[in-house]
C-alpha cells in the first residue's frame, strides 16, 4: 500500500484487481476544500487510458512490477522470442503485447519487459534507437511540396518522414515514443 503522495510516473497500481500505470499525475491544492490528487491511468493489458482523481493522503494499492533486461532474439513468424540477460530463460510474446515496439526492435537489441507475478506485461524500449534507412526514394532540391521531407523504409521495415538530403544506408535517430526522425548518427 502506498499513498497518493508516493505517485509517481510509472508506477503501477493495483485497482479493482486491474493494472494500473500512473502516465501523468497532478496534486491540487484549491482555495476551499480539501487536496485531491489528478492522475492519468493506463490500463497496463488493454492499453485504455482514464482519468481518475484521488483524495489526497487516500491509501492505494501498488502492485509488484518486476522490470528485466532482455535481450531480443527473433520474430519466429507468430511470435517475438526474447532472453532473459540474467539466466538465459528464453520468452515469446505474442504481437499483440510487442504492439508498437517492433517498429524499432533488431535482432540482439536490449531492452526491459516488466512481468506482474510471472506474466510478461509490456515492453520498453529506450525514448529512442538509432536505425539504418534501408530504402528512400532521391529528394529533389525544388520539391517543397512536403514541407521538405519525403518517406524512408528503416530496416526494421517501419515508414517514417525524413529530410529530402538523406540517403539509403544512413543511420538516423528516431524517437520511439511517436516515430519522429530524431537527425542523423555520424
């Protein structure tokens, strides 16, 4: 148990035998009436996000989030096959609970998977990678018509806009959070 003064972002509460992770969270102190706390909620399995508001001080129930560093292996056509860095125990996550995150994942990469009492929850990759554009059309100096970028396939097979100067084979930055070209990796 903990109290909403202990919020913080990342932190998953349990709510009505449901998963919870706190995305934003706000203490509010008003002229007249008691504090409450202003949270944003995730769903940590299906993914839906509501807003819920605490009174401040009131007890909520956290729940155990076990984070690990994971090494991912391969994509086996269904699945996506991970190793625990620690012991070597092999995972597969279905696409589903991946979700977005294959769009930046090579082979051999580390990242975390947090687990709740042995079931594997999500996966976080770092705020950004740095991939290699395998496929882009040439930009033309005169074409201003996209405000300057065009679209490039990254070697993971993931479309993101990028500026017209950029060529096949160039390793760029991308955040992973929206997909936003990020600049280029000397």
């Amino acid at each position: 148990m903990a109290s909403t003064n202990d919020l913080k972002n990342g932190l998953v509460l349990n709510i009505d035998n449901q998963l919870w992770q706190v995305l934003e969270f706000q203490h509010v102190k008003p002229g007249k009436g008691p504090a409450f706390v202003r949270t944003k909620l995730k769903n940590v399995l299906s993914g839906k996000i509501i807003d819920k508001t605490f009174n401040a001080g009131t007890k909520v129930e956290t729940a155990n989030v076990d984070r690990r560093d994971m090494q991912y292996l391969y994509h086996d056509g269904t699945d996506y096959v991970f190793m625990d860095a620690e012991d070597y125990d092999q995972v597969s996550l279905s696409p589903e609970l991946v979700g977005d995150a294959a769009n930046y994942m090579l082979e051999n990469q580390n990242l975390q998977i947090s687990f709740h009492e042995g079931t594997a929850l999500s996966v976080e990759l770092p705020p950004s990678v740095e991939l290699v554009i395998a496929h882009t059309d040439p930009g033309l100096q005169g074409d201003r018509s996209t405000g300057g970028s065009k679209p490039a396939t990254l070697e993971t097979g993931y479309d993101i806009q990028v500026p017209l100067f950029l060529e096949e084979g160039t390793k760029v930055k991308v955040d992973t959070r929206n997909g936003d070209y990020l600049g280029r990796v000397k």
